[in-house]
C-alpha cells in the first residue's frame, strides 16, 4: 500500500512538469528505439484500412499516456508527415507543458467559438515538425464539449487536413471523454504502467472501450525492465494485440 502511494507521488510530480520528450532529447536510447518499433508495429496494423487518427488513452491516472502520445506524435513526424497532436484532456491538460505552448487559446477556444479556424489556434514547431493544438482555458463542462456536434465536426476537419491525428484523452475509466473520442477515431492504444496499472481496472477500461465499439490497435505497457550491458533499468514500448 506505501510502496503504491509512494509511486503515485512521484508519477504525479512528473505530470506537472510535462511529459519527458526521450525521442527529441535521447533518439540513440533503448527507449527512442522502442517508440520507433511503436510506430512501425501500427504502420502494420493500418495495412488494408488506413488510420489517420488515434486517441491515446490509460485505465487510470498517470500511466504514461501523455509520454506515449508525446513521443509517439514526434516519432512519426520524423517519417515526414504532417502530424498533429490534440490535448483533448480538458481536466488535467498535459500537452502544454511537454511542449513549452501558449495554452491561452486551444481546443476549447474553437469549441466554444465556431466561427475560429482551426489553422487561426493550432501550432507549429519547426524545430520538431510537428503541430499542436492544446487544451485552452479549462472549460466548467468538458464532457458536454468533448461531445458536442461541434467536437464531431472538428475531428473530422482535422483528419481532412492532417496525415496524422493524436488526441491525449483522459483515462477512460475516470470520465466519458475517452469513450466519446474513442469513438469517432480510427484506432485507440490503451497505456498500462508496470506494476502501478491495477489489471481489474485495466479490464474495465478495454470493456469501457469495447462497449462504445472502439477500434482497439493494441496495448502500450510501460515502465518495463530492460536490462543491458551492467543492468541498467530502461522503459519498453510495445504494441500487443492481447486480451487485458
């Protein structure tokens, strides 16, 4: 129980400074290596049904999902495409601070006001090749945004525009965001961290996905040992298509 809470202290010191970009700042690693077989195992699974957009989601909080969607978005920007990366977390926004972004204008700015263009509120960095469209200011009904007919049409525009689409979604067994944006992607990874993901919950979170027929691409469990050369602990990355 200690050694739980302990965790859970440390994952959420990490969440308030941003997610850690290892694919940018470490790209010979174990780890940047992992991500790269991340993006080749789901270039696999869009073989005969092209995936343009992916909600990126966890059981419960601070799994590691905005780590993956972070480094995943920058892995497959440097395959040349135009990818873009949605903090659709309206509750606890991570994007912003991985990233270093102005979070005065986001996703709630073009929710709330229809007339905005999407390219008027999203961001680009050179440096990374790669566009953002974070949060914007916290919204008192992030539900009711997120499922609005308003968020529906956006989604669409944006995968009309872009050759990749991430949304950073909250856990799926905590609010009904990710379910409703589950559903209207192409594709869903559930994150589970390594001895910190309860698997009962992790049970509910894919039954929660199966019940508003999401498409499950596959599992991303981290904070595995990877033991090399003097025992170096590492995290690895990988998509499994199994039963939770």
């Amino acid at each position: 129980m200690f050694g739980f809470g302990n965790k859970q202290k440390k994952a959420e010191k990490e969440q308030r400074l941003g997610a850690p970009l290892i694919t940018y700042y470490e790209p010979k690693s174990i780890i940047s290596e992992q991500y790269r077989t991340l993006r080749t195992n789901l270039e696999f699974a869009q073989v005969g049904n092209p995936v343009k957009s992916i909600a990126i989601t966890s059981s419960m909080p601070m799994e590691g999902k905005s780590t993956t969607s972070a480094n995943l978005a920058y892995t497959m920007a440097q395959t040349g495409r135009n990818v873009l990366v949605v903090d659709s977390d309206l509750r606890k926004p991570t994007v912003h601070r991985t990233f270093k972004l102005n979070n005065e204008q986001g996703l709630t700015t073009l929710l709330a006001n229809p007339e905005l263009k999407f390219n008027q509120v999203v961001q680009k960095s050179k440096e990374l090749g790669l566009y953002f469209l974070p949060s914007g200011p916290m919204p008192p009904n992030p539900a009711e945004l997120i499922g609005s007919p308003q968020m529906a049409r956006l989604m669409q525009e944006l995968s009309d525009n872009f050759d990749m689409v991430i949304y950073d979604t909250p856990p799926v067994n905590s609010v009904t965001d990710a379910q409703i944006i589950a559903s209207r992607v192409d594709g869903v990874i559930l994150v589970a961290r390594q001895n910190f993901a309860r698997k009962e919950l992790v049970r509910e979170a894919k039954q929660a996905l199966e019940n508003v027929k999401a498409n499950i691409l596959g599992f991303v469990i981290n904070n595995v040992p990877f033991e090399e050369g003097k025992g170096y602990g590492y995290y690895a990355y990988g998509l499994e298509d199994d039963d939770a």
